[in-house]
C-alpha cells in the first residue's frame, strides 16, 4: 500500500512554479490568450506564453478549458485538418535523444511513417532511443561526455537542475513568452498549469508533454455501490460514510471485498493533507505532509478499514498485474489506478465489459468536503533544447510544435497512428485501427518531443469518456498547490526517496498490524532528522529570498 504521492520517475519533475488551479492559490485562468498571464513563481515574477486555443473546424463533444479540463471526442475525425502550415526544417538535421517503452522501431528506410513525418518537417531527425530502464544511465553518459543531443527528454538525473539548465540549456523565455508563442500556436494551445511546471530557475526552458493534471482517485463498481444503496458518489458525505459503504458491499462469503488495495493516498487526500509540504503564505513556514493531523489521521482511518477486513486479503504488497486482474475479475468494489487506465481498448471500462456486461466500473473521486486533489500528473516530462544560435533554437522550436499539433489533425495522426493504408485502416465508424506494422512503426517516440493537450477519446464507449470528463472536470477544480516547485532544496533532491521508503515501510507495518500507531510518530521524528528538517530551512530560505524579490 502506497503511503504518500510516489516519487517515480515521472515524479521527479519538481521543476516550475507551484500549479495553483485550486481557487486558494489564485485567480483562475482565463479561457482565451487575450492578456499575458504573469506566473508569479514565488515572488519571481515570469511572462509564460499566452494561452491561445486552436481555432478549427474539429468541435469537440465535450469542451475543454484552460485550467487543463481535456476536450472530449466520442469518435475519431473523419475529416482531419492540417495544423501547421510551412515545415519547420529547410533541410536540417536535428539530434534527439528520448526514452521509450516500446521495443526499437523499424528503421527509416523500413518505416512509412517515420519517412512520411520527415516530409512534413522538411529535414530529418538524428534519433537516439533508449529503453526506459536504460535512460538513466545513458543521460548521465551523455551528461558527463558533454555529449547533448540538439533535443532530449528529462525526467531528473541530474544533482543541480537549475544550474545544468543555465550552464547546458536554451532559455526559451525570449521565444515563447507573452505573445511571441503565437509564432507556435499549437504550443501557445497549452493551458498555463502545465507551462508552470517548465520553469527552471525562474525561466521557461522546457517544453511540456502533458497530461491530466492529476492522476484522479482509482476507479470503483457502481453496480456494487448500486447494491448497497449508493447510487451517486455525491451520497458518501464523509470518511465515516465511506466506511460503512465498504463493509456493506464486502461479502467474503462471495468472494467480494471492498478494497483491492491502493487506498491508503485516496484517504490522505479525503482527509485534506498536503502534497509533501505546505506553507503559510505569511509566515513562510513550511511543513511537511507526514507533520499534519489531516497526514495521522488518515494513517489511523485506513489502519480501521484493513482491521475490519474490507482488504481484498493479501492484497498489500501484491504486484500491480495481479491486483489490477482481480479486480478486473468482480474481487473488490475499489482499486487504485491512474485515470490512463480507464479508456481505450485494452482499459478497465471495456475489459471489465468483456468478463462481464454488469460490471459498470467509473472513476472514483474521494468523498468529503476537506477532500482535495494532487498535482500529481501534470505532464510527463519536458523536452529540453541544448544550448545554440537563435536560428537553431527556432528550428528545435519548430518541431516542437508540429509534435504537439492537436488531437484530430494530420500530424497527430501521423504520430499516433502513421499513415493510413500501410500503418492503419479505418473500420466501419470510421476509427483508425493500428495493424502490426503500425504498431511497430509508431514506436518512434515523436509524442516524446512535445504534445498537445491530452484529448479524451474512445471509439467504444461514448460515456465512457463522459464518466473520464465530469471526473477530471471536478478533481482539477480542487487540485492543491505544491509550494516547493519552483524552490531548490539540494537535501530534498538528494533525500526524497529515502524519506519515502522510511514512511511506506512503516506505515505498512502499522496497517498490517505489525506495530502500533506509535511508530508513526517515531517514524516522523526520524523522517525530520534524516533530511526533511534540512530540506525545511533550505525551502524556507528559497522562499523569503523570492519573496524579498517579488517587494523590490
């Protein structure tokens, strides 16, 4: 059971200035680019690129906005439009290093779609691209040889951020701040939440690859709730409700529990707990999450849950593949899973169909007023770009933004699906559908450049995508800031993990009964002496040297 936001790869980004969709850390965004929007990064004050929404033909079924609420589409375009117009290349050749999740893909001369997107540029592009497992180890290679490719993907790696941007990286600020992103209008489409978290010491040097803002709170059976007389997640006023909910559709007799574990972040955030740290604004005092009662008293609140034996047993600890099938197979009425997993094929919505036409799994969302949400899926990664003359930049810039044209365009889906006829045939809705060479040839990572806006799109399941829009629509009004983003703390870069592993451990030991809820008060004091204490003074030190500058 995970006991805090997770620092895995994709949570190492602690790069821009703090999210601040939720209505305490400030106004909200406006829909339209028709003023700058200022991000005040903790006093330093940063022009990020007008946010201008793409003007086509494409409506969507259902609207996005410009805190990041995705657009929804219940079938793929039949007619899709160009989004950019010139090739950003005259004949150039640019070197790119990114991870991938898939196996290598055909080469050039043996991918139609690689060479189709080449044409498109107008020049072509050096790929370096390594395995996930192995990014780590090849970033740090190129790091060390001074050997940077003119792009790369970065999800960490490095032991001082700010200064390997300043000392290796372009500052992209003088090209994309204020109105001068309307020279990459499928850039300036991305909402400025997401742009926030590409600033690096108070400049902007990255560019995103989106996605939901947040990971959303895991998914549950409304067939099973249904059962037990919960036919609206608004019905489960408080903790305390939730809890007789579990005990009412958990059936052992049956085979069926409440919980197939996960739960342990969703009661941290039902509770209201930070996200790590939390600040007062007029003290600038900084606590960590693992200090807060909100932090304790969920702790004691899922330790009652797995006591009264609503845990699928032995679920703690399982692997994710085989708590996900379980579940899948009608074992719990609640699992945790990122939103990701709910669309699409292969997604909970229609594989759960599949096993059995009345399971009716939705997206969850935790109940309770003092329920908030994390910042926790922002985006990917960013890209950044190495060091060069304005006219390379511009180019690196360029193919940036044709890799984030949008959703329903030919370039998206050249990226996504390749080219149609060799890569992709449309079926009888007119939905593209990868064949086996698609599949290969679409492994090179191009939506690892940049992206636009995740769009929500499932050819199958029409409310489906509806259920994905009303729960991303409510979570990202209630996302909370994270304070630190934006502010340098060379103990927490260093520590985080460490930290991390101190609190899962023993939190699982206090769940599992192994030890008394005591241990969590020990557990703090030594998370506070091996580094959280440090990382205190160094974020509060960060914070009223940037507040001193935001009076000047």
């Amino acid at each position: 059971m995970s006991t805090s936001p997770v620092l895995s790869r994709r949570g190492l980004l602690r790069l821009g200035a703090a999210i601040g969709v939720a209505a305490a850390a400030g106004p909200a965004l406006t829909a339209c680019g028709s003023s700058t929007t200022q991000a005040k990064a903790h006093g330093l004050e940063v022009t990020l690129p007008t946010y201008q929404a793409i003007s086509s033909t494409l409506k969507p079924d259902l609207p996005g906005t410009a805190a990041g609420v995705p657009q929804g589409f219940f079938t793929y375009p039949k007619q899709l439009f160009r989004a950019v117009q010139k090739p950003p290349l005259s004949g150039q050749t640019l070197s790119i290093a990114e991870m991938s999740f898939l196996p290598p893909p055909p080469a050039r001369e043996k991918n139609a779609a690689w060479r189709a997107i080449e044409e498109r540029l107008g020049g072509k592009i050096d790929w370096t691209v390594v395995a996930a497992d192995d990014w780590p180890t090849k970033f740090s290679t190129m790091v060390a040889g001074d050997a940077l490719p003119d792009m790369f993907v970065y999800q960490g790696g490095v032991d001082n951020l700010p200064a390997f941007a300043k000392a290796k990286c372009a500052d992209l600020s003088p090209y994309l701040s204020g109105d001068k992103a309307r020279d990459y209008p499928n850039l300036a489409n991305i909402p400025d939440a997401i742009w926030k978290q590409c600033l690096i010491g108070g400049k902007l040097y990255g560019l995103p690859i989106p996605r939901s803002i947040t990971g959303g709170d895991g998914f549950y059976r409304a067939d099973l709730f249904a059962r037990a007389g919960v036919t609206s997640l608004d019905q489960i006023a408080d903790a305390d409700a939730f809890f007789e909910l579990m005990k009412e559709v958990t059936r052992p007799k049956d085979g069926v529990y409440g919980i197939m574990t996960g739960f342990t972040n969703i009661a941290v955030k039902m509770f209201g707990a930070p996200y790590y740290w939390q600040v007062d604004h007029a003290t600038g005092k900084f606590t960590a999450d693992v200090e807060t009662e909100e932090y304790r008293a969920a702790i004691e609140y899922v330790a009652r849950l797995n006591k009264a034996g609503v845990y699928y047993p032995g679920s703690a600890g399982m692997q994710k593949a085989k708590y996900i099938n379980l579940f899948q197979a009608g074992k719990a009425a609640y699992v945790y899973d990122g939103l990701p997993g709910y669309l699409g094929p292969t997604g909970h919505l229609a594989t759960m169909k599949k096993i059995d036409p009345t399971f009716d799994v939705r997206p969850f969302m935790a109940p309770g007023r003092t329920a908030v949400s994390w910042p926790d899926n922002v985006m990917f990664a960013m890209t950044l770009i190495k060091q060069a003359g304005e006219e390379k930049v511009k180019q690196a810039l360029g193919v940036a933004n044709w890799a984030a044209s949008p959703f329903g365009s030919e370039e998206y889906t050249l990226i996504a699906y390749g080219v149609e006829g060799v890569d992709y045939q449309r079926d009888d809705k007119d939905n593209p559908v990868l064949n086996d060479t698609g599949t290969q040839d679409t492994a090179v990572p191009w939506k690892y450049i940049a992206a636009p806006p995740q769009a929500l799109f499932d050819s199958g399941s029409a409310q489906g995508v509806r259920y994905v829009h009303e729960a991303l629509s409510k979570q990202i009004g209630r996302v909370i800031e994270d304070p630190t983003v934006g502010l340098y703390s060379p103990t927490w870069e260093s520590s985080n993990g460490t930290l991390l592993t101190l609190r899962t451990d023993t939190v699982n030991d206090i769940l599992a009964g192994r030890k008394p809820m005591s241990a969590f008060d020990d557990m703090v004091k030594q998370y506070r002496s091996k580094g959280a204490d440090k990382a205190r003074s160094e974020f509060e030190s960060a914070w009223a040297q940037s507040q001193k500058g935001s009076a000047k």
